[in-house]
C-alpha cells in the first residue's frame, strides 16, 4: 500500500477527514452508503499511479464529524463538500471526479454546480430514483424504512432497505458467499458504525434528490454514467441507465454488482481509468 498523507478541512457544519496519495492530476474520489475514504482503499494505490487521488469520508461518517450531530443531511451540502475539496487540492484546474452511489449523486450535483471544476466524471449507480416513472413506489419504500428503523431498530430497517433494491421477483435464498479481501473485511466494523447515520440521514436526504437533467444533458460531453454488470434489474441500476438513455450517452458497465470495486478492485479500477481517459 502507498501511505496516504493525511489532512483534514473545515467546511460549512463539519470537519472532513480526507487522504491523498500518488502524483499527476487530481482524481478525487467520492464514496457512497455507509463507506469513507477507506472504502477505496482496493483501488486508489493502482490508480495513485496515474493520479493524485484524494479520498475523504463524507460529513457525518467515520471520521468526518458533525458540528451538530442531529444535523439534516442535504445533497447540495455534501456536493459543496466535495466542491471545497478540489478548491483546495487543485486550485484553478479541473480534476476528475468517480462517485458511487450516494457519493455519485453528490458528484453529479458537483457537475452541474460547478462544471468548471470537473474535467470528466464518472458516476457509478446513482440511486437518483426521482427521476423513474415508478418513483412513488420508491418514496415509499424510503418512508417504510425510516418508520422500521424508528420502531423496530436498525437490522430490520437494512433488511427492508436491501429487499427493496433487488430484482423483481428475486429470491430470497442466499447467495454463494464471495471472499473479500482482507483489506475489505477490516472496514467492516467501521461500516456498522456508520449505518444508522446512513440509514436515518443519508437515505432520505438522498434518495428524494432530483437531478437537473437539462443542466446534465448540457453537460454530458464529460459525464460517464456507470453500472454494474450484475447490477441489471436492481434499483440502483435504473436509474443510471434511465439517464443514460435520456441524456443520449452510452451506459458503461462495471465488473461486480452495486459493490464491484470492494468485490472486483484490480478490475474495476481499470474500467476507471480508461473511462477517466475518455
């Protein structure tokens, strides 16, 4: 492993945590659910090859920390959050941005934001779910979850939460368990810790956000809408793929599911750097 250099920011409510590795342009990196920077940390040394890559946890998780811990979590916040990170690393030139999940929805309010700050972005699996036409049955997943999670505790509202995101008519027998990667393992416990945060804030916050899909059709010369190869039919691959065909750019697929680059790094982190590449 390359050794990060470790800094922290002051932004508007909150202190971000963020780490930075490697040479060349800025590459930052923004994680999504209940992950932080080490969330990457099975792709960002490949990448650090070509890049100085940044990653950072996001406000309220790990080990960015909230003025006000009951703070309401908004996407325009977080992508500012973002925003003052690339101030700060590179100022004056765009960099390249990759968002995952609830981190792409934040990177693709960045784009729109401040496009003069994103030289290209790749957004993998958004769950923008506003713009589906069943987006209803979504909101009410969201607010099932929230009352589950406030009156039966957090395992069962994440057990409703994950029913909801996979294929129609999926079965519910186990999977064939995949073996992770140490490295991967080890943030387990960290990831628990952030979940009722995620599951309480995040989600909501989040998954009620409309994109500006004319700001993005404008801006799609530099915008790569991802998914994951076994992704297909799950909620969080939707809406990518709605976007992707409405803003008439083609729809890149990913090695893995929605946590490819945890369970596929070497591999995912290729797809990442040729589409950085254009």
């Amino acid at each position: 492993m390359i050794a990060p250099t470790i800094g922290s920011l002051r932004v508007n409510g909150a202190t971000l945590h963020y780490e930075v590795r490697g040479q060349g342009p800025l590459l930052l990196l923004i994680p999504g659910g209940a992950g932080g920077a080490a969330s990457f940390d099975g792709i960002a040394d490949g990448l650090a090859g070509e890049y100085t890559v940044a990653t950072y946890d996001p406000r309220g998780m790990s080990r960015s920390t909230l003025d006000d811990p009951e703070a309401e979590q908004r996407v325009a916040e977080h992508a500012d959050d973002a925003f003052r990170m690339l101030e700060l690393l590179s100022p004056g030139e765009p960099a390249r941005v990759f968002g995952a999940s609830s981190g792409a929805i934040a990177a693709l309010h960045l784009l729109a934001a401040h496009p003069e700050r994103v030289e290209r972005l790749v957004a993998h699996e958004p769950p923008v779910v506003e713009v589906l036409p069943d987006a209803f049955e979504h909101r009410a997943l969201v607010a099932r979850v929230q009352e589950t999670f406030r009156t039966q505790g957090l395992m069962p509202a994440m057990a409703m939460f994950a029913a909801g995101l996979k294929k129609d008519g999926a079965t519910t027998e186990p999977k064939a368990e995949i073996e992770l990667p140490p490295q991967a393992a080890a943030r387990a416990e960290q990831t628990m810790a952030n979940l009722p945060y995620f599951v309480g804030r995040i989600v909501p916050g989040f998954m009620s956000y409309t994109p500006d899909i004319h700001r993005l059709e404008a801006l799609s010369d530099r915008l790569v809408l991802a998914c994951g190869q076994d992704s297909r039919g799950e909620l969080p691959y939707r809406p990518a793929a709605f976007l992707a065909e409405r803003l008439g750019i083609e729809l890149l697929h990913l090695p893995g599911g929605h946590t490819g680059m945890t369970t596929h790094p070497a591999e995912f982190g290729d797809f990442i750097r040729k589409a950085l590449r254009g």
